[in-house]
C-alpha cells in the first residue's frame, strides 16, 4: 500500500497541502476531485517525487518511495512532438538504460518490443513511427499512458489527463487507466475536474480543498452532495 502520512507543503504564504495522511492500496482507482488550486496537483507531484513536502511522508509498503516506483500521465502529456509515438514510450524505460542509449537513439530489441506492445495495450498498434505532434489529442494521452507503464511502475497517477478532451474520448482515456490499474495490481489515483466522468471506473474519490481532505468515500456511497460541497465550499 502507499501512505501518505501528515504531508504539508506550502509556497511562500501559500499553503497548498495541510496535513494530509491517506492510503492507496493496490487494484484500486482512486479519483482525486476538488477546485482548481485546491491541492490535487501538488498531492500527485509529491507522491512522484517532482515536489518534496515540507512535511510528512511518503511510503509505499513502508519503505520510502523511490522515483521510479512511480510513474505521472500530464494533463498536456508531456511528450516530445518531433519523436515517434514509440520514441516517447521508450522515454518510460530510461531509468534502465545508460544515457548513451537515449543519446545515440539505440534501444536494446527487447526494450522495443516491450514498448510496442504497450502501444498495442493503449489502442495504438500500427501508430509505433507516427510523429506525436501529428496525433490527436485523445492519441497523445494513450502514448503518454504507454509512457508511464513502459516504466513499469508500482503507482500510476494521472494529472487531469482528459481535462482537454472531448466526453467520449476522455471517457476511452479513463477505461484504459481504469484497466490498466486493474489488470496490473497497480496503485491508481486520477485527479479530474469531470468526476461525474469517472463514476463508471472509480473505486474511491478523494476530496480536497484548501489542501485537506474533505471527504473519503468509495464510489458507491460518494453523493451529488458531497461534490457540491467540495466545489463550493468556499464560496
């Protein structure tokens, strides 16, 4: 399981996480909700180690989290558009390979089809040698998706990831993750903006606001009451 345990983080004078302890247990997708600037985003930069908190912290199965055990899908996708859609997944195995590799572009054969198939997983067979910067936004999203599992994470975390999408393309976006965490065993948690777009996939939702956390509730018992409340509370 990963703990999250008494984290704060605050910037200058502004206080964007505040005392937050929570656990994420492995099969489950976890979907973050709650305003802009509520927290949501530096929660999921603290778990991926792309922020350290001030205080607290952050453990999976007890021991302190390492960078690779974790692994973040972008809200834009982070991706480089001149290379490949396969380029970008190798991107997921770097931390495997020495920095040479990546400089010369040359991968090991076992490291490209392990990241063929990741394409294949995402719906994207056939797109290996399609430059990103040519594919659809909802196309995008399933490399950077690729991306993350090519790392072979233990934690998978999504920023937003079909904040840009249109609803039946991010509704695809959030199966794939949704199936992605199940068949792996993996740690899930999504922060949305559109948490009624997630009903179908969520196992819990997690509410945050001014950098607490709300409410806590599986998908099942979460009400419209409780989502008001956690958009307008506040206001």
């Amino acid at each position: 399981m990963l703990n999250v345990v008494g984290v704060s983080k605050q910037y200058g004078s502004e206080i964007a996480l505040d005392d937050v302890t929570v656990r994420f247990d492995p099969g489950e997708l976890t979907v973050i909700v709650g305003r802009s600037g509520a927290g949501k985003t530096t929660l999921l930069r603290c778990i991926n180690d792309l922020e350290t908190p001030d205080e607290g912290e952050i453990t999976l199965e007890d021991e302190p989290l390492a960078s690779t055990d974790a692994a973040l899908v972008f809200q834009d996708g982070a991706l480089v558009e001149q290379k490949s859609a396969l380029e970008n997944v190798l991107d997921g195995g770097l931390a495997r390979e020495p920095a040479w590799r990546e400089l010369l572009g040359w991968h090991r054969p076992e490291e490209k089809h392990a990241a063929v198939e990741r394409l294949h997983e995402v719906g994207l067979a056939g797109y290996a040698d399609r430059r990103v910067g040519a594919l659809s936004g909802g196309q995008r999203q399933r490399v950077g998706i690729a991306r993350a599992l090519h790392q072979r994470p233990q934690v998978l975390l999504a920023d937003e990831p079909v904040a840009s999408l249109d609803p039946e393309t991010a509704r695809s976006v959030l199966d794939l993750l949704a199936r992605a965490i199940d068949d792996r065993n993996l740690i899930g948690v999504v922060s949305l903006h559109q948490p009624r777009l997630a009903r179908e996939v969520a196992d819990r939702f997690l509410g945050i606001e001014s950098g607490r956390v709300t409410f806590d509730a599986s998908a099942s018992n979460m009400s419209e009451t409780d989502l008001q409340e956690v958009y307008h509370s506040g206001r």
